[in-house]
C-alpha cells in the first residue's frame, strides 16, 4: 500500500476508535447500579451464551507518558490486598445472577500492570473465578504483562495458574524512547521471555508496539519491525499513538520533546505492515498482525473476526463480557457498564453495596443494527447486508435506514478504491484497512452528535 501526502490530508480526521458502538462517550450517569443487576441477568436469555470476563488492574510502578489507559501509581500493600478483596466480592456477587449453565470462554487481565502485583494475589482472583463459572476445554486466559517487571519464575506460576497466553507491552526496543515515555525497559533479554514462554507450553503470544511516539524516526521504527519480526510470536500489535493531552493530561509532558511527522507516522505504518505480511503475518483489523496458523487469522477467513474494549476476538472464543475492578466495562447485549475509576472509591462502593457502577448505557435495537455493521467493517473487512437483516428478522431496507446509508457518503473511498459496494454487499480493499475507522464512521448516525474527543484515524 501507497500512502502520500494527499492521502493524509484528505483521510486523516479525528474518529472513534470503535472498540464499542456506541461508543463510550455516549455513556451515562444515569446507568447505576440497579440497571447493572437488570442488565446481567437479562444477558441470560442473550446471544453470545458465552461468558468472558476482564479483571483491570490499575497499578503501576511507574506511569507512563504516553498511556490512556486508566492507571494509579503508589499504592500499598494493605490497600492492594482490599482492592484483590473487593474484586473477589464483585465477581461472586455478580455470578449469582448469571445462568449457571452457561460456560466461561475468555478471561483477560489489562491494567496499568497486572504483572506488577504480588502473584498470590493474581492466584487469588483467579480461583475465585474458577469457584465461580465453568470453564470450556478450550478456554483463553490472557494476561497483559511488562517485561520490566517480569522474571522466568512468573511465567512458571502463570502457566500454574492456568493462564496461556501472554501479551509483552514493548512498545519500543530503542532505551532513548523509553526513557522519553517514562517507560521501564525490560528486566530480562526479551527473546529469553518469549522462549521461556514457549517452552512452559503457553499456546499464545503477542507483543505490543508504539509508533508515533517521540524520538521514532521511519528507521528507528523499522529496525524494531525486524527485532519484533526476529522474535517468531504468534500475533504482533502496532497500536497507532493516540494523542488526546485534553483527555489525559499527563500526554501533554510528550510535546516538550516533539512527535514524528504525520507523514512518517504514516511512513512507519505502511514498512511495518510490508514487513510483516511479506514475513508471513496476516494483517488484522488496524493494528494487529497474526501468523496464518492463528485463531485470528483463522476468524477473518470465515468472517468471524470480532472487537471488544481488550481488542480483536474471535467470535468462537468471545462471549459478553463482565468486567470485575476500577473503571473495567462489562459488554453486554443490551446494555454496558463502566467501574468507578478511581480505585479508592470502587473499593468503597463495593464494600458498601457490592457493585461499583458509574455510568452505563442501554442499547436500542437501532443501535445493535449499527454495532453489527461497524464490528463487521472494523473486524471482517466485509458486511453482507442480507445477512444482518436475517440476523435482526428485518428487511434490508431497515438495516440501510438504521445506519442511514446512502451511496454518495463513500464517494471517496470507492473513487480512491479503498472500498468497493456491490448490490447489498460492502467490501474493504487492502489500501482501505488503513482508514477503517474513516468508513466505519460513515455508518455511524450518532456521529452528528458531536459528543466527545478523539484521536486522528491514521
């Protein structure tokens, strides 16, 4: 793929990021706690049956610049040890509504930086998980892991724990950016972790990087394609620097020390993408790239790639997903559900009413219409509106009205042959993965309503 300085101009504008639809700025304070309880045990009689859950542990170390994510530094120990508590009261209090039958899938552990914490805590929490659903044969538990922090040892008592798959935030090989960011380097040779991964029988692993972070240059960025290229993991993540200091005030320390240029943040994308795909990686999604034996790879030949807030999934492995901890959101059905953020408050909230909700929002029927649609783009690359219609038992006509859809909005993108539309169905080409959300958003009738901040799509 070709990207010129026309191409930036005309495509790169500020747009969701479509991890949820709608997404979570539309979210309200007017979803409590009450709504919550409703919700879940409606989820009971809703599609997917399967149950994942998301554990946010917000702590870290030492906080890095550049992170959205939503993280607490200078915790104690005593305060650890209640928040580990309050988690446990959260998850048993919510099992109770949730249909016995039905069968755990995915478990996810993001943060901040849940390897940081004592392991006996992480072994903790993750039997009363066990306690509290089944678990399918072929379940996923996935932990989100800094190698600053990370020793051969805690491998071993992940993989004890029943944890099989990794994910290793790089970020970025070179010290000089790390050190820009704030951000530790790692504590052992990284090719060392990830073979000490492989050998204790993990069945996946995946790496993170940053691109458009201060001090990158297009050379810099390749040379860490290639080390990221050397160290053979089944799935690499080049997530696109986000910088919204309006939102997370602590980005705003990055413009003292200046940001590549649109054009060689662009630049970076389109080597990294050549280079893992002639490497044998299939590109997924925006951001994600996987070896062709991998699930993911797998998913977006049947078009059955699915997205949620802890990224792609696939529709076999994914269920609705019930989040446990500070700012954590459960993605319901019909409704979601976001965490008090601030730790200390989420752990006064649970020990008084046992659920810590902050804001929510309930899902119209018009908005599953639309969700179905732009998960489809963001995720498959493909929609066949037909299919939808089946899905929902509606004409097509009302799938195309839900979206309010009209030909001349992808004028552009079909001009530029990003995109082609054929009858009722709507395919991405290669070129048009690069500006995803761009499309997506044509979909997307709450647009109009200008509710939030969001980072450029490219």
């Amino acid at each position: 793929m070709k990207i010129d300085d026309k191409f930036l101009k005309k495509y790169n504008k500020s747009g969701p990021r479509y991890t949820s639809y709608p997404p979570a700025t539309f979210f309200t304070t007017e979803y409590k706690n009450v709504d919550l309880k409703n919700s879940i045990i409606l989820s009971n009689d809703e599609d997917p049956q399967n149950i994942s859950v998301y554990i946010h542990i917000p702590f870290c170390p030492q906080l890095c610049h550049f992170c959205g994510c939503t993280t607490e530094t200078g915790f104690t120990k005593p305060f650890l040890h209640r928040y580990v508590d309050a988690i446990i009261k959260e998850i048993k209090l919510v099992a109770k509504d949730i249909n016995p039958n039905r069968k755990l899938t995915q478990v996810h552990w993001g943060g901040g930086t849940p390897n940081a914490i004592a392991y006996n805590h992480i072994e903790k929490i993750t039997n009363a998980i066990k306690e509290s659903f089944t678990f399918t044969d072929n379940y996923e538990m996935a932990i989100e892991c800094s190698p600053a922090y990370f020793e051969f040892k805690h491998i071993e008592l992940l993989r004890q724990f029943g944890f099989n798959r990794i994910s290793l935030g790089i970020q970025d090989f070179r010290q000089d950016v790390l050190d820009a960011i704030n951000r530790k380097g790692p504590k052992l040779p990284i090719g060392e972790i990830i073979n000490k991964i492989k050998e204790e029988g993990f069945t996946g692993t995946n790496i993170d990087l940053v691109y458009g972070l201060p001090l990158q240059t297009v050379e810099s960025f390749n040379d860490t394609v290639d080390k990221a290229i050397a160290l053979d993991t089944d799935r690499i993540v080049t997530f696109s620097y986000a910088h919204v200091p309006s939102v997370i005030e602590r980005q705003k320390v990055l413009e003292k020390i200046g940001f590549p240029s649109i054009e060689d943040k662009a630049k970076m994308y389109q080597n990294a993408y050549d280079k893992f795909t002639e490497a044998g990686y299939v590109a997924i999604g925006m951001d994600h790239f996987a070896k062709p034996h991998d699930e993911f790879a797998i998913a977006l030949v049947n078009k059955n790639l699915h997205r949620n807030f802890q990224g792609y999934c696939t529709r076999a492995t994914t269920g609705q997903v019930y989040g446990f901890g500070a700012s954590s959101i459960s993605q319901l059905h019909s409704a979601y559900s976001q965490n008090e953020k601030n730790s200390a408050k989420y752990i006064k909230c649970i020990e008084k009413d046992g659920l810590a909700v902050i804001r929510g929002y309930r899902m119209t029927d018009r908005d599953k219409i639309v969700r179905q649609i732009i998960n489809e783009v963001m995720c498959n690359y493909y929609v066949d509106v037909n299919v939808v219609a089946k899905d929902f038992g509606i004409t097509t006509e009302n799938v195309y009205q839900a979206v309010e859809f009209s030909k001349n909005k992808f004028e552009d993108f079909i001009t530029d042959g990003l995109m082609d539309i054929e009858g009722d169905e709507i395919k991405v080409n290669e070129t048009g993965r690069l500006v995803i959300r761009n499309i997506a958003m044509k979909f997307d009738p709450l647009l109009t309503k200008g509710v939030g901040s969001y980072s450029k799509t490219i």
